[in-house]
C-alpha cells in the first residue's frame, strides 16, 4: 500500500519543456471554474513566495553547474513549502488543485535526467511530501518538437533547458517509466497534436475522475 495520501481534486500536469503543460493548465482551470468549483491553478517549482524564489535560484543560469544533490534537495524544499501553505489547505477545503508538475518530474528530471537514484526521491517524497495527485496527464512528445516550441515561446533557455537533447531523452524515458509503473493515475496524452485537441483529451480525462459530492 502507498504511504502517500491520496486526494481525488489533485491533478497534475507533466511533460517535457514546451510540453503544452501551461496551456493545458488554462484549459483544465477554465472548465472547472465553469462548473463554479473553487479551483487553484499552481506550479512547479513555486507555487508560494519563497518556492517561487527557490525556484529563480533553480532555474537562473547564471547559478550553473548546481550539483544534482543541491538541485534535488531544492525542488523538495519548494515542494515542503507548496504542500504546506498551498495545496494541501486547499484541498482540505474542497477546492481542486490543478499544478503544472509536482513529484513525477523529480523522478524524471532529477532520477532520469541527472541519474539520481529513485528510493533516494522516495524517501524525501515520503518525508516531505506526503500527498500524491489522483489524476496525472503526462503530455508526450519529441524532445526535438518541444524543445522547438519552448524556444518559439521564449528563445533565452535557463539553466535546465540548455542541457543537451540526451538529457531531455532520459527525462522522456523516465516520464514514461513512471507512467507504466503507476497506470491507474497516468494518463499518457500525444501532445504532438494541435493545442486544442490536446486540451479537449486533457477535460476528458478529468471529467473521468471519481469525486465525493
Ligand atoms: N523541474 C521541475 C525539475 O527539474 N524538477 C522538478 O521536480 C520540477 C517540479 C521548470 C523547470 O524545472 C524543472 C523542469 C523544468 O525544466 P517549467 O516552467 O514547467 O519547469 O518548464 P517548461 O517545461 O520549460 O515549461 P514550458 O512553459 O516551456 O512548457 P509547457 O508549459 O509545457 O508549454 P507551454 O504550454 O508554455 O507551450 C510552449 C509553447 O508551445 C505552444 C504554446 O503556445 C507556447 O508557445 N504550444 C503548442 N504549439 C503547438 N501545438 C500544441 N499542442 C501546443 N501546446 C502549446
């Protein structure tokens, strides 16, 4: 049995850079809020004042080479503070949470991408995090494609979008690993399709989720 709690209004969103994540993000809070939920549109890192500090320290690339250990024990710092202050009061008032990333991209970018160890980003994620979402779209593409449209967005990469292309594989590849692994929560979604056909399979996935009236 997991030892992480899970709530059924947390969804989250994951892919690799310029995934489509931020414009599915706008589509899922839309569709809600016209519902008349009370929803909260978040992010990864960030999410609070000092997470979205931690994360210009993380993101900056005049901080480059931060050891993996260092940028690891950053993410799940702003991680402690976003679970803390933002999402889990949230939830516990009945609102959804919708959050561009959470615990599925330490595992990718910082287990796959920078070869860190997975019981090691369980164990913190077990200590320090202590929730999971009921609902993950893992938006799919190329990286050769989503690195294009990241740049197309905003040409000047940070720290993590100038690693190299065989980086971004292994984010890919640990993504998909995590979506096999946990199927039931995962949905995987082929993001190489227009943007609004990709949100219209995000709202269908959501509107599939079991919530308590
Ligand atoms: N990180 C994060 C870690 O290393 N470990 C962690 O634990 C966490 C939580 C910041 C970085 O932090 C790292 C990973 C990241 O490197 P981020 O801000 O989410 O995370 O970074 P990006 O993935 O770089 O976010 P982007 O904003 O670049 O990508 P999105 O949000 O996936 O894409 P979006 O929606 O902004 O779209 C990008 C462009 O493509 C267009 C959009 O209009 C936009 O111009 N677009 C499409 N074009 C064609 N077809 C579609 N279907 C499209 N969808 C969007």
């Amino acid at each position: 049995m997991s030892a992480l709690r899970s709530y059924p209004r947390f969804v989250t969103i994951e892919g690799g850079e310029g995934a489509g994540k931020t414009t599915v993000l706008r589509a899922l809070c839309e569709a809600l809020q016209a519902g008349g939920d009370e929803v909260v549109c978040t992010r990864e890192p960030g999410g609070t004042p000092l997470a979205e500090m931690i994360r210009g320290l993380l993101l900056d690339p005049g901080h480059a080479p931060a050891s993996a250990q260092t940028e690891l024990l950053l993410v799940f710092a702003a991680r402690a503070q976003h679970v803390a202050e933002t999402i889990v009061p949230a939830l516990e008032r009945g609102a959804w949470v919708i959050s561009d990333r959470f615990t599925d991209s330490s595992y990718a970018y910082q287990g796959g991408g920078r070869g860190l160890d997975a019981a090691r980003i369980a164990g913190l994620e077990r200590d320090y995090v202590g929730i999971e979402p009921a609902l993950t779209l893992l938006l799919d593409l190329g990286v050769a494609q989503g690195r294009a449209r990241a740049r197309g967005r905003d040409p000047r990469p940070d720290r993590i979008e100038s690693e190299r292309d065989e980086f971004f594989e292994r984010v890919r590849a640990a993504f998909l690993q995590r979506a096999q692994a946990h199927p039931a929560r995962f949905r995987v979604i082929d993001a190489t399709r227009t943007a609004d056909v990709v949100a219209a399979d995000a709202v269908r996935a959501l509107q599939t989720l079991r919530v308590p009236a």
